[in-house]
C-alpha cells in the first residue's frame, strides 16, 4: 500500500462493504421470474445477479444492440474498412466497484481493460493541469494540487473563502442535499471566490462532464460527484478504458454470461406499455409477463414509457408525478475523425478541455483501441473522437466542425489534417440534476409493487455516478426482488459515505 492510501485509511478513506441484508441461500427458493427493460449498463447488472441466484430472466432492449449510452455500432468507412463505433468514450475509473464486480464475471482479471496514462486538461489561455499523476486518496491527492497546480498559486488561497468551501469536504448524504440542493453548481463557484483561471482549470472542466450547464446544476449534486471523484476516493482519478469495442469487450460477454445462466436477451423490440401484473407490451406486439419488473431505461424513455401507460400511472401515481419532473440534460454531441495523419507523438489518450465554446473532451482511439489502431497503423492515419458534454441543439454536422476548429486552437497541427471520414451524433439522453429536484427524484423502489427503477439518473442510497451509479442501482434493484422471495443478496461496495470533515459540519 503506497503512503497516499495509507495516509487515507488513518482518515478513514477506504472502501466499504455494504451487506445489504445478511446472509440468505444462494439461490432462490421457490421459481421466480423477472422481466428488465433496459439492457445497459444498469439493466444487465440486474440480470446479472438475479440470473446467477436462479431467477428467470428476460430482457428487453429496444435498441438493435445492448449498451445503451455504452453501446457500440458497425460502420464502414470509405475504403470499405469495418469498424465497431462506440457511442463515446467512457472512462473505467478504479473506484468503480459495483461496475467492475460486474465485468469481472466475463474477465475476473479485467484483462480487457488498460491503463490510460494521465488525465490532462486542456486551454488556450493557460498551461495544462495534470490530474492523473496526482497521490491516489485524500488528503494526500488535495495538498498536492494545492502544491503543484500551476493554476492556485499560494496567493491566491487568501482569497478563497475557505467557509464556502468546507461543504466540498464534508459531503454527507442528508445534510449536502437539505443545504445545497435549491442552489446552482454556479452559485457555489462563485461564492468560492477562485481565481477565474483554477475556476476553469480545478472545477469547471470537472462539473461539464455530468452533461448538465452549471447554471442548471444542483450544487449538492457537484459536491456530491467531488466527494465520489475526488475527495472521498480512495483509488485515485486514474482510470482504464477497453482496449476493445464495447460490443466486443462487454456486451456480447455479458449476453453471454446470462444467457448460460437461463436467461433470454431480445434485443430491437422496444417496450411501448406497462401494464400492473406485470406485464410488458413491445412493439412488436409480443407481451411478456412476470411477477417483478425493473426498468432500467434512460430518462426520456422512462418518461414516455409512464405516460403510454395509464394503468401503470394509475396504480403508482408517486411515480408517474417523479418520472413527469425528471427529464434529461441538455444536448451532447460525439464527433468521431478517420484522418489522413497523426497528431504529435506526446499527445495523451484522453484530455480534458476547458473554455472552448463547444468542445470538451478529446480521444485517441488509435492510441486505444485495436480497430481504430489497425486502421491507423494500415494507412498512417489517426482517429480521433471529440466530445461536447452540454452543447446547444444544433445538427451535428455543425457541431462537429465547431469542435474540430477548436481542437486546431489547441492542437495545431490538426489543422491541416485531411478527413478521410466523419461519424457524428447529437443525443439528450443524460439525466438532468436540476436544483431542487433531488427531494423528488425516483428512486430504486416505488409505490408500485414489485416494480423497481434503475439507471444513472435514479436516486441511489451510496456515493455514485455515471456508470456506477447505474451498476449500483441495478444491484439494488436486483436486491429488493431476492430480499422479497428470501434469497441472498449480492453485496455492495462503496466510497466512504461522509466525507473527511462531514462531522465538523454539522447544522
């Protein structure tokens, strides 16, 4: 154990193990069958773990292929070359626990996964910040930024009002949402009184990357992700990707895995109505019914499912009104260049960017991954995918050509780099974290009996976010149906739950 981790467990940073309910058989005792709508990263989790304890499972995927916001899609390039095009670049961080406990039932190395070197941020204005080398587990990892960001000089800590900051290390799940739920993540910076440049450089870069405007942000929500990132987390901000598509490396796996297991996958037949029962109408119009039901689908289509059915909203109207008030964030784009080139050799896998107007994250992916890698290596080129976390709602064309123009400004010598191909998107299906809608967000369990939510924009009882907060919640869903037919439950992993000075907070 290096000296960071070992200075963080005296402070009491160390993961922690969540037994949800004790110990129970292995299996379930009486037959049990549940249909998941959602094959994500949520929806699978449960099926994982409801498969494995010998429930029957179905999952529904409305969407060709499963992954949903993890999903990956053949294309073929002008030269006739087949690549497998990810949704996005998602980064495997080590303390996602839940997430990784699932992978590891189709790679219990983890083999898969490879380590992305640094964690840079990017501006035209000033010098990068490195994250990625920084000591692994607070405090250690707060008083070396402190020390060697090029962007907070010992001067200008006088300035910051130290009382506004104490809330970002003394996250507690209750007294964080009453405190700070009704203001905006913008509000809380500005009362910080940070120069503008560690502003952009420590913490704006850090709150566009939950796909949400800061002045539409929850500032507890901000401090919540900083304590699960940064200052409650004992493994670091290095993080992994797969060196493989995620259809290769995760979801055919995982198929796999439940299939094996008894369970039946049916993928590009969306659900268009629930029905108390429970049943589950598709489009196709085959319904599938069982006695539990979790749905594990992303916002918008959470929402227009609830609404197509009235039943449902009749017999769980606590639900149907949470559902109305939670709808997604604000447009992002993905922009994915085949070029006729390289970039510079030093330039790392994956940076972050701050203050350009569209573009806010650039990857290698023939730096990454073995498609993207093969292609670049045959024709000498690169690949490259830029990202705009909360962009406006343009097509993605122009979105696309925004992003590059800015990459040039940072990169220069891209700007004369040919493009041999473009894919780009635009989608709004990330949860919006609105102030003041924490109080009302659904969560795993409903007022509808035996029907369970799960997703990364469903309210969770740990610390998380982004791809674990998925797992996790549907973990939990899987749970609440093994608690009820007297099975054991799979156990939870977990940040600490407070933060390093929560008990010096209290109010």
């Amino acid at each position: 154990m290096d000296g960071a981790r070992l200075l963080g467990r005296l402070f009491g940073v160390r993961a922690e193990e969540v037994d949800p309910d004790g110990a129970g058989p292995a299996r379930v005792p009486v037959p049990v069958e549940v249909v998941v709508v959602g094959g994500g990263i949520a929806g699978m989790s449960a099926a994982v773990v409801l498969a494995e304890r010998g429930v029957r499972v179905t999952v529904l995927e409305g969407a060709p292929r499963l992954g949903g916001r993890l999903a990956a899609r053949p294309e073929t390039l002008p030269d006739g070359t087949p690549q497998l095009v990810d949704h996005g670049f998602h980064a495997f961080f080590r303390h996602y626990y839940n997430w990784r406990s699932i992978l590891r039932r189709i790679d219990p190395a983890l083999r898969f996964l490879r380590p992305v070197d640094g964690y840079p941020v990017l501006s035209a204005d000033w010098p990068p910040e490195e994250f990625g080398r920084l000591p692994a587990a607070p405090p250690a990892n707060l008083l070396a930024l402190l020390v060697r960001s090029p962007s907070l000089r010992t001067r200008d800590l006088r300035t910051i009002d130290r009382r506004a900051a104490l809330p970002l290390l003394a996250y507690d799940p209750d007294r964080t949402y009453r405190d700070h739920d009704g203001v905006t993540a913008r509000q809380l910076l500005d009362g910080l009184r940070l120069t503008d440049r560690a502003r952009a450089m420590l913490f704006e870069v850090f709150a566009h990357s939950f796909f949400n405007h800061e002045a539409d942000l929850s500032a507890a929500e901000l401090i919540a992700a900083f304590h699960f990132y940064f200052l409650g987390n004992p493994e670091g901000l290095a993080f992994d990707a797969p060196d493989l598509d995620h259809d290769t490396a995760v979801w055919r796996p995982l198929a796999t895995h439940v299939e094996n297991l008894g369970a039946v996958v049916r993928t590009g037949d969306p659900a268009v109505e629930i029905r108390p029962g429970w049943q589950v109408r598709c489009a196709s119009g085959r319904t599938h019914r069982s006695a539990f039901l979790v749905v594990a689908v992303d916002p918008p289509a959470l929402r227009d499912l609830v609404a197509a059915s009235p039943l449902l909203a009749a017999t769980a109207p606590v639900l149907a009104g949470q559902v109305a008030g939670h709808g997604s964030g604000p447009p992002y784009a993905v922009a994915r260049f085949w070029f006729g080139g390289d970039v510079a050799p030093g330039r790392a896998v994956f940076s972050g960017v701050s203050r350009q107007p569209t573009l806010d994250s650039i990857t290698l992916y023939h730096r990454l991954e073995r498609g993207a890698r093969r292609w670049a290596d045959r024709t000498g080129g690169s690949v490259v995918e830029l990202h705009a976390y909360a962009c406006p709602d343009l097509p993605a064309a122009v979105l696309a050509d925004r992003m590059r123009r800015e990459l040039a400004t940072l990169w220069p010598e891209t700007a004369g780099l040919p493009v041999v191909d473009l894919r780009a998107r635009v989608g709004a299906r990330a949860p919006a974290f609105r102030p003041g809608a924490a109080a009302t967000r659904p969560g795993v369990h409903t007022d509808a009996d035996r029907l369970y939510l799960a997703g990364d924009g469903i309210r969770a009882d740990l610390p998380s976010a982004l791809m674990e907060r998925a797992a996790t919640t549907g973990i939990a869903a899987a749970n609440q149906i093994l608690r009820r037919v007297g099975a054991g439950t799979e156990p939870l992993r977990s940040v600490p739950r407070r933060g390093l000075l929560a008990g010096r907070n209290r109010g």
